[in-house]
C-alpha cells in the first residue's frame, strides 16, 4: 500500500485535535485542592478543640485585582455542649463599622461538619482532615443598600497550637469578586 500525503485540512484538523487533547490534559492537571490532600498534615485540626475560649483574628477583603478593599479584627468567643458548637464574631472594620456574627455549628461523623448563621443563606458545610478545614456556604452581604448572595469556599490551615490561618475566596454566579484572609490567634 502506497502512503498518500495528508491534505491541508486533514493536517489542520489533526493539529486542532492534538491540540484540544493537550489543553484537556493540562486542564485535567489543575484541580482544585481536596480536604483529604492535607490528611497527613499535622498538627491535627480539631475545631472543637480550637475554636474554644476567645480568639483574636486580623484580616483583610482584597478586590479581584488584588488591592486591599477594608482591614478588620476580629475577636472570637467559642463554647461547645458536646457536638454543637457556638462561635460568636465581632468584627470591626477599618472604617469604623462593626458587625456581629453567632455561628450555631454541628459536628457530625468523619470531620463532618454544618453550621448556620443569620447571615447565611441555607447550610454551611464544612469537612476536616489533618491541619485543614474546608468550608462553603452562601453569605447574605449587604453592599450599596441592597444585599447579594455571595459564595465562600473558606479554607482553614492550623499552623500550631494558638495560630490558624484562613483564606476564602468569594465568588458570584461563578465569578471571582475577591478574597478574605485571616490570621486566628488563640488566647
């Protein structure tokens, strides 16, 4: 059997196809993180533990270009009653503002956890394993006199026994708007 050339077309789709395939692969590659990929990290996170007694926090919001929107502080005071937990938030903002937030938190098996808040459309639902906690919910925000609904996929890394480090990104409707990140300190 004779081998023909490849016409133009043929190439140029063939070219087209290896491409798409490369793309699909490196894509494949860039997964978001998993909870269970921090399972051997330690020191073991264990929320209950943690988040008990009072907490300070500082924290910024920064845009989706990268520039510091407000600075905040926070100071945390944490109760649990077995597996339900209360972690009350008062924050105040670089402008003067203040804002309170009562999370009510359920433990539940396997690092399971949910937790609801006023502000907080529906469940949150979180997971623990080893040092990280990972947590999504839907925050009520109030912006320019009206409130939008805003997805948090909240990450949570306890680096030692009193420092914990958070970062969240917020999105809308599958966009990025910007993030929030915290530094716990516990009392």
């Amino acid at each position: 059997m004779k081998h023909q050339p490849m016409s133009h077309s043929k190439s140029r789709a063939l070219r087209s196809v290896l491409a798409l395939c490369v793309s699909a692969a490196l894509l494949g590659g860039c997964s978001t993180p998993q909870v269970q990929d921090y399972a051997k990290e330690t020191p073991v996170l264990e929320l209950r533990e943690y988040f008990n007694g009072t907490l300070d926090a500082h924290g910024i919001f920064t845009d989706r270009s990268g520039k510091v929107v407000k600075r905040f502080t926070v100071v945390m005071e944490c109760t649990w009653k077995g597996d339900q937990g209360v972690l009350d938030e008062a924050f105040t903002y670089s402008d003067g503002t203040t804002q309170r937030r009562i999370w009510r938190l359920t433990r539940h098996a396997n690092g399971r956890y949910t937790g609801q808040a006023d502000d907080v459309v529906g469940m949150a639902e979180g997971q623990q394993s080893g040092n990280a906690f990972n947590w999504a919910y839907t925050l009520a925000l109030p912006v320019d006199g009206r409130v939008i609904e805003v997805q948090f996929d909240d990450w949570m890394y306890l680096m030692d026994d009193k420092v914990m480090l958070n970062k969240a990104a917020m999105r809308k409707w599958g966009v990025g708007l910007g993030e929030v990140t915290l530094s716990f300190y516990k009392r």
